[in-house]
C-alpha cells in the first residue's frame, strides 16, 4: 500500500512521488534545512503583535483594527489549523464594538520566519476574504510574492514534523 501524504493530498500524483522518494530516503528536513533559517525573534506574545501590526500597516490599512495577536498553543488540537482569526463583536451601552484577532499555533516559535509570515498573511487575508478564493489568494501573493511555495515547503515541514499523520 502506498503511502498517503496527508498535507499534500491536493498536490499531482508527480509531485507526491517526489516528496515520497525524499521522505524515504531522509531528505526531506536537508532539503528544508538548505532553505530556510530556522530560527527567529518572534518569540512573545507581544513580539508577534508588533509584527502582525507590521504587516497589517504595510499592506492592509484600511482594514478594521486588530486588537489581539497571540500564538495559542491549543489550536492544533482544537481547530485542526495552523491560525485563526476571529471577529468578536459585543454590546457596549448602545454601540456594538468589533474586535478582530489572530491566533497563531505555539509551534510557529520553533519554525522558519517565512513560514509564520505565510501563516500572519493567510490570517490576516481573510479579514478582506472570507473564502479561500482567487482575490484571497490574489491578496496572499501580493503580500508575500512566493506565497505558494512557503505554504508547499509548509506542508512538507508538517509531512516530517507528523510521519504517522501522513500514513492515513
């Protein structure tokens, strides 16, 4: 039986062949390695804030405000996803007041800088696009360029990170 890759199921048959061959034979994480600094800053709450607020300003001022940032490390297991982002909206006296957050997987610490951008932009996309359609992936490439290629070499980070996940 052969091998399904669990993050990469959407991918051609051509591609999944490749990286089957390179999980086989142990060079997959060389093949990352070879790419990417797997160390950076962001390590806080408040430093990932500044750094989403960064982004926002940069390429989505007209948006609404973001009022929280933080990397949550129960959604993996909750939500089943990377980030989040919600838009929270409460009474106060006789206005309604809209907040909006991002929530970041605590395993994003311990990645390449360009794979927490790619998760900051896809979050912070939505906030424009509901749906993961052409404009919401229009949005990504805009802010990040080789959006496509941080989320493939994501998936194949996730494919090393969880080998009995790709087994299914």
């Amino acid at each position: 039986m052969q091998q399904k890759l669990k993050y990469l199921s959407h991918y051609p048959q051509t591609t999944q062949e490749q990286v089957r061959k390179l999980l086989e034979q142990n060079k997959l994480e060389e093949y990352l390695q070879s790419k990417y600094d797997f160390t950076h800053e962001i390590q806080s709450d408040k430093a990932l804030f500044e750094y989403v607020m960064g982004m926002k300003n940069e390429y989505m001022k007209k948006t609404a405000p973001l009022s929280k940032a933080f990397y949550d490390g129960k959604i993996n297991v909750i939500h089943n996803a990377l980030g989040t982002h919600h838009y929270i909206s409460r009474v106060q006296g006789a206005k309604l007041k809209a907040k909006n957050e991002i929530r970041i997987a605590s395993m994003f610490k311990k990645t390449p800088q360009d794979f927490l951008r790619m998760i900051v932009i896809h979050e912070l996309a939505h906030f424009k696009e509901k749906e993961h359609n052409k404009a919401f992936y229009k949005l990504c490439t805009y802010m990040e360029p080789n959006y496509h290629q941080l989320e493939f070499d994501l998936r194949i980070y996730l494919t090393i990170k969880e080998p009995m996940a790709c087994l299914r």
